[in-house]
C-alpha cells in the first residue's frame, strides 16, 4: 500500500500514522518512499507465516488487519 499524506484515504492522517507506527515497530510491515509517498508492505516473514497458517486476519490488540485473498 502506497500513500500521500494528503487525505487520499478516508481516515484521519494521526489515526493512520499511529497504527502504521505499531506495525513498522513490531516488524509487522516494512516501508520505502516512492517521491511524496510512503509505501507499506508486510513484512515477508509476516506473509510466509500468515500464508502458512492461512490465517485471514492478525489481531494486534490496537486492531486487526484483515488480508484480502
């Protein structure tokens, strides 16, 4: 996932920010610039794993990220 921080999504900037924080500090996704914006892609230990449980979703206590087949 790739974005601007310029409301290109429906949610609060500070929202996205903060769980986007949770997830880059538990090595849950990691991250790269593309000029003015931030790229997001799970980490891939997380996706083997996940692929091999094939689990749908990974509740972090803060939220849930849902995984789309």
């Amino acid at each position: 996932m790739c974005y601007r921080n310029d409301g290109e999504l429906d949610l609060a900037q500070s929202r996205i920010s903060h769980h986007l924080k949770i997830l880059k500090t538990a090595g849950v996704v990691e991250f790269w610039r593309e000029g003015h914006r931030i790229c997001y892609a799970l980490h891939p230990d997380v996706k083997s794993s996940l692929s091999e449980s094939r689990q749908e979703t990974l509740d972090l206590g803060c939220c849930v990220v849902k995984f789309r087949g």
